[in-house]
C-alpha cells in the first residue's frame, strides 16, 4: 500500500497558477451584483501553497475592487495499478 504522508507547503515556483474547473462565485460587497472569475483565466502570481493570500475581484457591473484571501492547498491521490 502507498500512502502520501505530509502537507504541501511553500512556494509552489512557479509564476503564475492557472486553476482550470474552478471559479470564485461571489457577491459585490458594493452593488449586491453575483458575479464570478474563472480561475482559468484570471492567473495567480507567485502562489504559495497553505497560506492565506490577498485576491484581488472586481465588479464588472459598478467597477467596485476588493481584496480577500485564499489559500491554495494541493492534496495527491495515489493507487497502485
Ligand atoms: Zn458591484
């Protein structure tokens, strides 16, 4: 059997993270507009894996910008063939 043991932590080294599958869904904190960012095609820069990070949105109805954080973790699955 095989196991993964640990947490992925650190820096990832890369320069930019595209996220294909995922978008961020949220509401504008300014107009209430639902809006969303596909993390496909909004990149991260320098992410660090385990550690909360400032993420910037913005609102295509009003123009609103705001921060708020994420943490990327990264799990490994593993099974023998
Ligand atoms: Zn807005």
């Amino acid at each position: 059997m095989i196991k993964i043991k640990g947490k992925a932590t650190g820096e990832l080294a890369v320069k930019r993270l595209w996220l294909p599958g995922l978008q961020e869904h949220v509401k504008c904190p300014n107009c209430g507009h639902e809006t969303w960012n596909d993390l496909n095609g909004d990149h991260i820069n320098y992410p660090m894996l385990g550690k909360w990070e400032e993420h910037g949105h913005y609102c295509s109805e009003c123009g609103h910008e705001w921060v708020f954080d994420m943490k990327i973790n990264i799990t490994v699955d593993v099974r023998e063939s």
